[in-house]
C-alpha cells in the first residue's frame, strides 16, 4: 500500500514538473504574437471556469462561501499570484527572449528558498546556516545564466535590466502568495486555488481595462487568439489544470518537503524543449542551472537530515 502510493505520488508530480518546465517555452511562442496581459487573462480565465466546476463537483455550494473579512485578504492574493506574478512574468521573458524563457523557469525553482528569506524578515527567525549558504550559492548559480559568465553582458546589454527586475518582482509576488496559504488554513488547497483564481482574474480585467484605455496595450484579434490557440490550450489546460492538480495530489501522497524535490525538473525540461528548437546553450548558461538546482536539491536533503536528528528520541542536540 506505502509502495503504491509512493509511486502514484512520483508519477503526479513528475507529470506536473514536467507540464510547468514546458510552459515557459510554449509561452514564450505566444508571446511573440499576443501581449503578457491579455494572455494572461485568456489563460485565467478559461483555468478559472475548469477549477470552478472541479471545486462546485468536489465540494459544492460551500465550496465558494468565503466570510467578508476575508474578502480582501483573499483579493489581495489572488492579484499577487493571478495578476502581478504573470503580468511580471511573462512580460520580462517577452523582453528577454530566449534567455528570458530560461531564467523564468529557473527562477521559480528558486520559490521555496526564498520563502524561507522572506519569513526570516516578517518573523526575524533566522534560517539555518546551510539554506542561508546554499541561497547565494543558488543565485550566483542564476546569476550566471543572466550573464554567461561575464557582468560586461549586463553593462552592454542593459536591456535586460528591466525583464530581470519584473521577473524578480514576480517570484517575490507567488512567495507572499504561497505564505499566504496560511491565512485560510480551514480551506481545501483547491478551494484557496480557485477562489485566488477567480479573484486574481478581476484585478486583471480592471488593470487591462485601464492599460487598454490609455493605448498601452490593444484588444487581441480573434485571428491572433485562433494564432494561439494551442499554446492558450496548452498553458490553460495542461500547465494551468492538470500540472496544479497533480503537483496537489503528488505533494499529498509524497509530502511537501518530497514533492518539491520534481519542481527541479521544470528548468531542466525547460532547458531540453530550448535545445531542441535550435537555442545555443553555453556551458556557462548549463553550469548556472546545475548549480542552482544542486544547490535546491542539497537544501532539501540537509533538512531532512536536521529534522531526523532532532526527532530521533536518543538525540536532543540539534545540528
């Protein structure tokens, strides 16, 4: 029974570390022809009907009762996660390019760490020694993919300032979400999913409302959306539907802390899916990835350690 359902479990987040890698580049195809903006809200709002008929199916009526005080903590998260994070995001990698494509993906594997940072600010408890060590390591591993191995790429190629400080603006936004959770612990993750979902996608038609009356972006075509439709397909069924209720189920059977571990297959799918389209992939640009995940991946397993020597009954010193 354990055995089973440790495999169920592999396979559910394997699916969906494998459906979140091949957005980027499927993403990234769109954008070429349709604004971050407006694609989000395709994306959303089609992501929103399917959650909302999943959830009205798993846990009815009630299922979408939320109490008026938190209305507002909930819109608030729903615009950081549904709104700012995939505005940001999508439109630094538009910017980039390629290597925007590369970076976003290999920015979120950084989520969990980063967390653990930002918690350090709002509740001033210190992370361990090693996350804190492994942090930096990860990022100058990330830095050396936005750079390739030399800090002149940035001086002689500034454009690419502003794509990276949209892209960290957007990481930032889906860790206060994740932290967030915490706020509605009495709610199923699919509940707190959709109804973020569904408020996230108000907050993006009041920002496109305004940015399009201003001239900043223009209504897509319909020609344009028949242009992406299997990429909208793609990003809204696949990466949006499936891949979230499968890294659900997979974190339930595995738990979080093994089920994050498949989170690192994004940025390696990522990387394939670029190299099979013809993308140069420096061995600085590969070193960088390798060297962010290794450091990901040897975090996890350092907590895992701390936490069996301080739960084993003949050990109190913790390490």
């Amino acid at each position: 029974m354990v055995k089973n359902k440790i495999v169920k479990g592999v396979i559910a987040c394997t699916i969906a570390g494998v459906a979140f890698g091949a957005q980027w580049p499927v993403a990234g195809s769109a954008l070429k022809l349709i604004d971050p903006y407006y694609f989000t809200l395709l994306r959303y709002g089609i992501v929103a009907v399917i959650l909302a008929m999943i959830l009205l199916i798993s846990e009815g009526k009630k299922g979408f009762k939320v109490e008026k005080k938190q209305l507002l903590p909930i819109f608030f998260m729903g615009t950081l996660a549904f709104c700012v994070f995939n505005f940001f995001v999508f439109a630094g990698q538009q910017m980039a390019g390629t290597s925007g494509t590369i970076l976003a993906s290999l920015l979120m594997t950084l989520v969990p760490m980063i967390s653990v940072l930002v918690l350090w600010v709002i509740t001033k408890e210190r992370p361990r020694s090693y996350t804190l060590i492994l942090a930096v390591i990860s990022l100058v591993g990330v830095l050396l993919v936005i750079t390739k191995g030399s800090l002149q790429v940035i001086r002689q190629d500034s454009h690419m300032l502003l794509p990276m400080l949209l892209m960290i603006i957007s990481v930032l936004a889906w860790v206060f979400y994740t932290i967030g959770e915490s706020q509605f612990a009495m709610w199923s993750p699919l509940k707190y999913t959709t109804i973020s979902c569904l408020f996230g996608n108000i907050a993006s038609i009041i920002v496109i409302i305004i940015m399009t009356g201003v001239g900043m972006v223009k209504v897509p075509t319909l020609q344009t959306i028949v242009d992406i439709k299997f990429q909208l397909g793609y990003m809204s069924l696949i990466a949006g539907v499936l891949g979230v209720l499968m890294w659900n189920i997979g974190n339930t059977l595995l738990t979080p802390q093994n089920g994050s571990l498949f989170m690192n297959l994004a940025p390696i799918v990522t990387l394939i899916v670029e190299v099979a389209q013809g993308y140069h992939l420096s061995g600085v640009e590969l070193a960088g990835a390798i060297i962010t995940v290794f450091a990901i991946i040897m975090n996890n397993v350092l907590n895992r350690v701390v936490q069996a020597h301080e739960w084993s009954p003949q050990k109190d010193t913790k390490i």
